[in-house]
C-alpha cells in the first residue's frame, strides 16, 4: 500500500499525572489520524511522580509510532517542559558527562531517559502546549491520565473504533 493510501497519524500528544507527587501516577496518550479517528492510550503506576508519568507516555507513544504511518510533519503536543527541554537540550550533556547533572548528581529518571533515547524509535518534534488551555489533545490526554492516577474508569478509543 501506498503512503497516500494509508490512514497516516497527523496529530499526537502525551500528559502524565499524579495523585501526591510521589503518589500513585497515570499517563495519557493519543494520536488522530487523517480521517479524523484516534487511538487513546493509557497507564497507571502505583508509586511514582508526575514527571515519571510525562516520560512514560511519551516513551509508550514513540514506541507506538514507530510501527504506524505517520505524516512527516506530525508534532507531538505536552504540557510538560521536563519532557521537552530533557530530550532537546539536556541529553547531549548527561551522555557525556555519565548521564551525570551539570552538578555532578545523577540524572533523576534515568531509565526512562535512557529508553527514550533509543536510536529504533522515530525522531518526531515535541511541541511545547499550554496546560489547561482548551487545547483539545492535551485536555483529552490530561483527563486520560488523571483518570488513571485516580483509579477511575474510562472509556479510551482503540483502533478497533477505526473500522
């Protein structure tokens, strides 16, 4: 099949939340694809924080996407600067330094860094979107995770709502 034959995914975003930080944690994630579905994505953890959360759905939507056509201009929308400045600029300087902080203490997350750095997943632009703003992916991707850190039920739409 043809790329211009495919459904190709043409927006995503990823939101991490917790309930106590640290406290039990939930990430949300989605991607909309050109005929207007989407897939949402989402997960829980017992014991950990916010950030952990933002990293891991993002980590979860990468891998996602690496085994989906997607447009070349798909950008990734979160609210979470760790996330963005972590990967954009920060990175380059902990690899060199043993994945050490600019003051010498270990990189919080490291796992998480280090998985998001792999050279298998695709490259695609984070695209820093205000929080609570009315920005329709990240509200949905927020709500997502909320509802997951909380233990809450929620219906999230899988790419068998596609057919």
């Amino acid at each position: 099949m043809s790329q211009a034959e495919q459904n190709l995914a043409v927006a995503a975003a990823t939101d991490g939340a917790c309930s106590g930080n640290p406290g039990p944690g939930g990430w949300g994630a989605l991607i909309r694809f050109e005929d207007e579905s989407e897939v949402e994505f989402g997960g829980f953890n017992p014991e950990t924080t916010n950030n952990r959360m933002e990293l891991q759905a993002a980590l979860f939507l990468l891998q996602e996407l690496k085994n989906t056509p997607f447009h070349p201009c798909l950008t990734i929308k979160t609210d979470s600067k760790y996330l963005i400045d972590g990967l954009e600029k920060w990175m380059p300087n902990w690899k060199k330094k043993g994945w050490k902080t600019a003051s010498g203490k270990p990189v919080l997350n490291q796992d998480l860094w280090k998985a998001l750095d792999d050279p298998q997943l695709p490259k695609i632009k984070l695209e820093y979107v205000k929080g609570h703003s009315g920005e329709r992916d990240n509200d949905r991707v927020d709500e997502i995770a909320v509802c997951f850190s909380k233990g809450k039920k929620i219906y999230l739409k899988s790419y068998n709502d596609k057919k």
